[in-house]
C-alpha cells in the first residue's frame, strides 16, 4: 500500500471512540533499512489546527486494525 492510498484517511481510536487525526497532518517513523512504516505520529494541534500543544501520539503500525475507504481503525495499547 502506497501512502498516497491513506493519506487524507481519518484515525481513530477504537478501544476509546475518539477521533486522534487526519493521517496528512501526522509524522511518519520509517524503518531505513526496508523503508516500511513503523509508526504515525500525531502532533496535538489546537486553534482549529493552527498551534500545536501538548504530547504527540505515536501510533504503532502494528495497532492498525482496518483501513477503510474513509478512516483508519487503530487499537492503541492503554499502557502506552
């Protein structure tokens, strides 16, 4: 699958129901050697996305549950 494929994707959270971000506005962790992605990283923006604030999310890959056509499912570790 090619990022262009997910970009613009919803991500959500379905342990807790909550919306975390538009995959596009998220940092990508890439493994150099295979060039695979290991994580998203989801930045807390603010002010309808204009100041960014607080923690980031970081999103392992292997949380991935579904990719839909409109979002993507994710299963975060509470312990994370």
């Amino acid at each position: 699958m090619r990022y262009k494929e997910i970009s613009g994707k919803e991500i959500v959270d379905i342990s807790q129901g909550t919306r975390l971000g538009i995959l596009g506005q998220t940092d990508l962790e890439i493994d150099r050697r295979t060039g695979q992605i290991k994580a998203f990283i989801i930045p807390n923006y603010k002010w309808f996305g204009l100041k960014k604030e607080g923690e980031e999310a970081t999103i392992k890959w292997n949380a991935i549950k579904k990719i839909g056509e409109d979002m993507i499912l994710i299963e975060a570790d509470p312990s994370s």
